[in-house]
C-alpha cells in the first residue's frame, strides 16, 4: 500500500494544480462511492486523493438557457429531488434513481457515474441520449465535451492528465419530446446493469417521431450511440414495424461480453425487448411534454 496525500482544496485552480502536479496515480474524489471501494479492494492505490466537495458552487443545481447545469458534487439525490429536473429530463432521472441505495445516491454524483467509465453505468446512457456536455477544466483551460465523447474504454476516459469535470448541462427540453431509461438486472435493485437502453426522441403534431437517440449500455467497451436504431424510428408512428426494426437495430448494435450475469446472446435478445419498451415509455412521455 502506498502513502496516501489526501487535499481538500477550495478551488477548482487548485484542484487542477494538484492533479496536473501528481507525479504517481491521483484520483478525484466527489462521493467516492466507486474510487473508495477501489481502494478498499486495492484495485487502485493512488498517492493523491482530490476532494472537489468542498470547492463553492460544485454542488448545485443551475437553470441555464432552459435546461440545467448540475455542478460535479451535487449528490445524485438532490438530482431525483429537483422538480424541474424530473420534469423536464425523466429518462434522465430513471437512471440516476437506479444509482444504488438511496444512501448510495446520498453522496454519489453522475460525473464520478461518467468517469468511473463503466459500460454498465447508469446515468451515461440517459445522459448522452440528452445530448448532456460536460465542462471541463484542466491546466489547459477549459472545454466543452459531449457526455457520449468522455468514456473510451473501461476505467478510461478522455479526460487529460490534470482535467476535471465542472459541470454537467442537460439542454433545454425540446417541445413534443420525451426520454426515457430501463436496465435489466437480475434483481430488482443494487445491481449492475446487464444490458441498459436509454432513448430521447421529438414527435411533430401529428404523432410522427422527427428526431431520436438511442443510447445502449452495458453491451459494449462503451456505452453506443446507435444511428441505426434512431433510423429505424425516425419518420415512423413508432408502429409494430418500426418497433421490430428498432429492436433488430438495437441487438445487432450490440459487442457485449460473456459473464455469468449474461450471456452473449442474453444480452442481445435483451438490448432489442428493452429497445421496444423505452420507446414506447418515451413516446408516451413526449405525448405528455409540452
Ligand atoms: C452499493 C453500491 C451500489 C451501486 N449501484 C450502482 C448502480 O446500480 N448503477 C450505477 O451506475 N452505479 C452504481 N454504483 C457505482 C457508483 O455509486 C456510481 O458510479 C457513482 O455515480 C459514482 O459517483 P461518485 O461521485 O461516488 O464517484 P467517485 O467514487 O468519487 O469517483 C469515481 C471515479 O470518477 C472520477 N471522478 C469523480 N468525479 C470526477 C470529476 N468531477 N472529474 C473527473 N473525474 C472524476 C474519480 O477519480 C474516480 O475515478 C454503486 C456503488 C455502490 C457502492
């Protein structure tokens, strides 16, 4: 076991320093509900541990041009709490719920959710079917970046050496749409996702879907944005036959794993049932949204 420095600091520019600064492995630290238990299980043995909860402004919820922008220490309770969050981005909030225990999402935050860069985490897939952008700050300055463009494989992200994640903003509710997000795991709570479908999509007056996103979790190195499964749904009444396409699109989209929580061909039959089912859930909502 290493000797671990632990630094609290109260800005942002200091964070940046610090972590920019480490010569060996450092990790930030907001809830710590994955970077303790990695520690705890020696899976990580960092020399430095940033903890950016106490630098002002990191832990709220902002309304901004429409949508929000929720600061990367805000507890994901405080998001399932906010009543205009909940009503504008419910798919995004039915991923957040699933965080583990409510006690677990006490002090859990959906930047450390997309930065632990696990397939199977819950708020990505929602997040990036929102079209949600993180800003960054790092010793370079800072930059905006797409949630989708963060994970690149499991445990990394494309965040540099010294990089942080401020904020996250979910854009303003388009008009006529809804979003939507469902896991399937063996047991009904505590449990990592073995297959997760998140879709946002836009309907006109008429009932025809003009715009989607379909975001997979858990069947792949990375969460995936599907443009096939959003075509197979775009220009449709998301009638039976769009539905099938849909979820053909959805399970040939699908590079899972083989474990004991799900076979291969689980997952991919499970991917197209769940497809179908958010769809509809998200239809439903947007028919509601206005
Ligand atoms: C009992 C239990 C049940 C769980 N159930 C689920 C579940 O059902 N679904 C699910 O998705 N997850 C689950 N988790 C995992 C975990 O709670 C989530 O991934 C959580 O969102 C992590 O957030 P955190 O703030 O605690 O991250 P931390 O542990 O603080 O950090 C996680 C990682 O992200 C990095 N990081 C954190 N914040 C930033 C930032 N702002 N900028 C850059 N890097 C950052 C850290 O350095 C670390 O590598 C569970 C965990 C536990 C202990």
């Amino acid at each position: 076991m290493t000797d671990l420095r632990y630094e609290a600091p109260a800005t942002l520019e200091a964070a940046v320093a610090l972590l920019g600064g480490a010569g060996g492995v450092a990790r930030v630290l907001a809830g710590g509900t994955d970077v303790i238990v990695q520690m705890e299980t020696e899976l990580v043995e960092p020399e430095l541990v940033v903890d950016i909860k106490k630098i002002p402004g990191l832990r709220a919820i902002a309304p901004e041009n429409g949508g929000f922008r929720v600061g990367a220490a805000t507890p994901a309770m405080e998001m399932v709490e906010h009543a205009g969050l909940c009503r504008a981005w419910p798919g995004v909030i039915d991923g957040v719920k699933l965080i583990g225990s409510i006690q677990v999402k006490g002090r859990a935050t959906i930047a450390g959710n997309l930065c632990n860069a696990s397939p199977a985490a819950d708020s990505v897939p929602p997040l990036a079917a929102a079209g949600a952008v993180a800003r960054v700050v790092g010793p370079a300055g800072r930059r905006e970046v797409e949630v989708a463009k963060i994970p690149v494989s499991p445990g990394k992200t494309s965040l540099a050496k010294g990089e942080i994640i401020e904020s996250i903003f979910l854009p303003a509710r388009a008009k006529n749409s809804g979003d939507a997000y469902e896991r399937f795991t063996p047991r009904t709570e505590m449990d990592i996702a073995v297959v997760g479908v998140a879709i946002n999509l836009t309907i006109d007056g008429s009932g025809v879907c003009v715009a989607a996103r379909v975001v997979l979790g858990a069947v792949a190195p990375t969460i995936v944005v599907s443009e096939e499964c959003a075509k197979a749904i775009v220009g449709t009444r998301l009638d039976e036959a769009a539905l099938e396409k849909l979820a053909a699109a959805a399970s040939a989209a699908c590079r899972p794993i083989d474990d004991k929580r799900g076979t291969i061909e689980f997952r991919v039959k499970v991917a197209g049932v769940l497809a179908r089912r958010v769809a509809l859930k998200a239809l439903e909502r947007a028919r509601h949204i206005v």
